[in-house]
C-alpha cells in the first residue's frame, strides 16, 4: 500500500492539527489517546512557563510517562499482593485438619 493510500485521520493538537496515519480499527484508541495528550499539553502550556510546542510536547510525554511507570509499578505490587495472599491461602488450604 502506498503512503497516498494509508488511511489517515486528523487529530489536534495544542491547537494545532496533524494527520497521522492509522488502521481504521484504530482510530478510536489514536483519537483517545491524542485527546489525552492534548489534554496533557493544554495542561502544561496553560501554566504560561513553557511556550515552545516542543518543549510542551516533551513535558506532556514525561509526565504520560511517569504516570505510565507508577501505573505498573502499583499493578506489579498488587499482583505481588496477590501472590503472596495465594500461597498463604494455599499453604493454610494444606495445613487444614482432615486433608
């Protein structure tokens, strides 16, 4: 397929529009994710400190990032939760009178 022929779809941001190119299975997960980050950069830009679209854009994607890693970190530390509450009840399961 050539690029010419690549479904695309228009998202904005910081006021600006692109066209990115993207699936028509996708579009809903792109146009989600692109109001996120418009979100994210509004935010930053809002606070007058940080004028250069760059520079927001990268702030945005720093702090997305960050709350991408704390997000496992706290899914990985449940799961761990999780096991340890399993092996207990396993071991308790085992221990039990009668087995």
């Amino acid at each position: 397929m050539s690029d010419s022929s690549r479904p695309t779809i228009e998202i904005t941001l910081l006021d600006r529009q692109y066209v990115i190119a993207c699936p028509p299975d996708e579009e809903s997960k792109l146009e989600r994710a692109a109001r996120y980050l418009d979100r994210a950069m509004q935010g930053i830009h809002a606070q007058g400190k940080v004028v250069d679209r760059e520079k927001v854009a990268i702030m945005a994607a720093l702090n997305i990032a960050n709350e991408l890693l704390e997000t496992q970190d706290e899914q990985r530390a449940g799961e761990q939760s999780l096991s340890e509450l399993n092996q207990r009840l396993e071991k308790a399961l085992s221990d039990a009178p009668g087995r």
